[in-house]
C-alpha cells in the first residue's frame, strides 16, 4: 500500500521507535534518538547482518575506531575530494546542495511532461564537475528557490562534509581530527593485521559495523539523509581480473538478503551507476521505494586496489599479498557492499506499514494498522495477555511472560479490552499474541494468535518454549 512519510513519522514517534533529537529544546536538525522499539528493531537489522557476514568461512569481523589518524583521510581522497556543491538564496538565505536542486527541478520538469528539457539538464548534470558547471545549469535554467520563488543565487562553492575536531589540549593544526564519513577505512588500514592474524587466503571479507558523521548542507526525508548515521559494510579482497565475478555475486547476495527478511521484490530495485567514482571500474545501488521516491540503502561496488595502493603510498607499509600457490605478487582489488543500518530501519518501516479493515467482536469492521515485519526483525517477538483481570489468569499469564521474556523480548498487557490489546501489538508488528483465559485454568491450554492472519490456535501451555523455539529460530 502506499503509505505518507508523514505516517511512517506519527507511528515511529508514538511508538516509541525514533524521536526528535533533543526535542525538548527544539530539536537537532539530522539528528534522531531511537526509542525502545528502534533500538530493538536496529539490534535485529545488525544482528542479521552480522550473520549473513560472518556464519561463513570466508569474512572477518572488526571494529575500528571512530577517530582514525588524520592522514589516513588525505590518503582515502577525503580531504580533497569529499565535498558536495552548495548555493544558497540570497533571498530567502536558504541553503541547497546545487546537485540536489537541479534534480528535483528536473523531477518537476518530468511531472509537467517536458521529458525533453528533463533528459537534457539530466545529461548535463551527469557531467558537471566543478562548481561553475553546476552554476551554470541553474542559472541557464532559471530554476527558482523553491522557498522564496527567486532567481537571486550566489556562487556555488564546494563544502567538506567531514566534521573536524581536536585530539589533545591544544586546538590547532597539529591536533585536527575527522569524525570518520564512513567505516570504510577502517578496515583498509588494518588489511594486513586481519590478513597476518588470521592467516586467511584470498579471497576474503573484512566486515564492520559503526557510526559514522557526515556534516550534510541539507538532511531530509526523516532517517534518509541524516548527520550522524550507522553503516554495516564488508570490504571482499580479491585476486584482479576476478572483480567482475565477484561484484555480480555480491550484488545478487546483498539483494536475497532484504528478500529474505520481507522485502517486497516490487520494493526493490537495482540501479547500475552510470557516472562511476575515479576509483571504481563497477557499481549498482540497491534501491527502496520509499514515500518519497526511489532511495538508495545499499551500495556494491569495485574499489579496484586504489585504496589499499593509496594507503601503501601514503604510510610506506607494503599492501603487497603473495599468492600461496603460484608466488605472485599483488595489491588486492575489492569489492565493497555498504549498508546504511539507520537506513534500512526506514526501509523496513515502511516495507512492513499495512492498513486494512479487520473484523471486531460485535461483527463490524475497524482499520487495523499492522507492521508486518518479519520475524526476526520484529522488536517484540511475543505478548502475552491474561483475558480478563481475576479467577488467577493474571498471576498465571505473568508465570508465562517471565519464563518467554528469558529467551525473548516479550511484553506484557492486562489493560484494556483484549481486543485493543491485540491492535496495540499490531501496530508495533508483534507476531505472537498468547492470551490466558478460563479454558487455560481447566485444561492448561493457551491461544496464541498470528498477527498477519489473526487467526488463533490453542496449545497447551508446557509446549510454548518449544513451540516460539521454532517459530523465532
């Protein structure tokens, strides 16, 4: 179903799955907190990740510091080339990345029919480079501040997106750190490290999950585009002249991965780049529809040996890997997969949003809004509710809810017509529902009702270890 991003932001806040950063004074513009339901859902996105990665016998895990030495950004291209084009309004003092800009004034161009005109800014904003060509295309154009309606831009300059800080006392040159863009180079400089430590043979994998800061001129769309965000991204070394095969495998894989956690193949998309990084000789995003449009959450892509060569250059400490087997020696080349986590919570949000008519007790209809996630993703795995508050079903649906909250996240509720029990724990996607009621006080026998079905069954109440022991592995 199409869904707003306006609901997918209610729900999340009402729920308790993302808040406002520092709300209370206002907010932090592109910084969000993540509340008791999103930590859970962000664990089990990491958590599947993480053993998609690593239960196999060909990838490593690291955890690599945030603050990196400094030259370690100069040697990755960062410091010179990690910048985006801004321009700014004179008018209404709005500020835009330039690229951006242009793109949505193309996407108004499409929806008016002019496909034309569309194609032909499009081609020239593939090949834009500096700050004049992106000026030129808005000026020759005439595209408006979408704010103000004016035409009166500045200059369009290039702006660093790394955060600098200060390591020590003393703020100057000489301390001046980055908070990492990416996690990326983390795993670089410690190529060798894994390789010596582990004793692997290519071709392998270093996988890594972590924060990473980027000082974005505009945040959007909620989580999409945010300052501070998490990645999940493996780095797969490689003998060269096997790139292709590998880059064709890793897109495949990364793509049956969101399959296989209840994404909607009509929800996904793959997207081959057309304009390809200096260092890159293939790379595909993985994109999402979202509310707002197709949206990347993952990039594949074929690094060659430029990282591992410009660090070799830049620290002197040989890159080289010796084949076992024919003695050749070489500079790995890589194939990168890289999962924004924050991201992907989104997407799973939104992917599992439903709304549909569900019959009540009387024998009417209600909208029920339900997150279907899968399984495994879901925050609360199981609820369990005492059907009415006396004859003990309160004290014996408790002994249940402690003994399920030992292996799995699991709530409790006694308040409220069961009913509207059963909703509350839709709308936050829970799969299992288990009530006490007088039949369990004769006979020992529990009803566990299906979130997507609604449809209940009855078990008795010693199988229900076994019986989610399979459900939730």
């Amino acid at each position: 179903m199409s869904v707003s991003l306006e609901t997918i932001m209610s729900l999340a806040k009402r729920r308790g799955f993302v808040f406002q950063s520092s709300e209370i004074y206002g907010g932090l513009n592109g910084c969000w907190d993540f509340g008791p339901l999103g930590v859970e859902l962000l664990r089990n996105i990491r958590e599947q990740w993480w053993r998609a990665m690593t239960l196999r016998d060909d990838i490593e895990g690291l955890d690599a510091a945030i603050l990196m030495h400094p030259r370690t950004w100069e040697a990755s291209g960062h410091v010179e080339q990690f910048t985006d084009p801004m321009i700014d309004c004179r008018t209404s003092k709005a500020r835009y990345r330039a690229d951006t800009l242009i793109e949505d004034f193309i996407e108004r161009l499409r929806k008016k029919g002019k496909h034309d005109q569309a194609d032909a800014l499009q081609a020239r904003l593939r090949a834009a480079t500096t700050p004049d060509d992106y000026y030129a295309i808005i000026a020759e154009a005439e595209i408006p501040d979408p704010v103000s309606g004016s035409r009166d831009w500045t200059p369009v300059r290039f702006f660093n997106l790394m955060f600098k800080t200060h390591v020590g006392p003393v703020e100057d040159d000489s301390s001046t750190v980055y908070l990492r863009p990416e996690t990326a180079q983390g795993i670089f400089v410690n190529f060798k490290n894994v390789l010596d430590s582990t004793r692997r043979k290519l071709p392998f994998g270093i996988a890594q999950i972590g924060k990473a800061f980027r000082n974005e001129i505009n945040t959007k769309y909620f989580l999409y585009r945010t300052r501070e965000f998490e990645q999940m991204e493996m780095q797969y070394f490689i003998p060269p002249g096997s790139e292709q095969q590998y880059f064709d495998y890793w897109l495949n894989e990364r793509l049956q991965w969101f399959l296989s956690l209840g994404m909607t193949s009509d929800a996904l998309r793959v997207r081959p780049h057309e304009k390809l990084a200096h260092y890159a000789t293939a790379a595909a995003d993985i994109e999402f529809r979202f509310p707002s449009g197709w949206g990347e959450i993952e990039g594949i892509h074929s690094r060659t040996d430029y990282d591992l060569r410009r660090h070799q250059e830049y620290s002197g400490k040989r890159f080289e890997y010796t084949d076992p087997y024919t003695g050749a020696k070489f500079i790995p080349y890589v194939i990168e997969t890289s999962v924004g986590a924050t991201r992907s919570l989104m997407a799973f949000l939104c992917n599992a949003y439903s709304e549909e008519e569900a019959p009540t007790a009387d024998g009417k209809t209600e909208l029920r809004t339900v997150l279907r996630f899968h399984r495994f993703l879901a925050p609360v795995k199981i609820a369990v509710f005492p059907l009415v508050n006396k004859d003990g079903m309160p004290e014996r649906a408790e002994s249940i809810y402690r003994e399920l909250l030992r292996r799995w996240k699991t709530q409790y509720d006694d308040s409220g017509a069961i009913g509207r029990r059963y909703r509350r724990q839709d709308e936050i996607g829970t799969p299992f529902c288990v009530t006490v009621d007088g039949q369990t006080m004769v006979d020992g026998t529990v009803t566990i009702r299906h979130r997507d079905s609604m449809e209940q069954e009855r078990i008795p109440e010693e199988r229900l270890v076994e019986y989610f022991s399979q459900q939730l592995s």
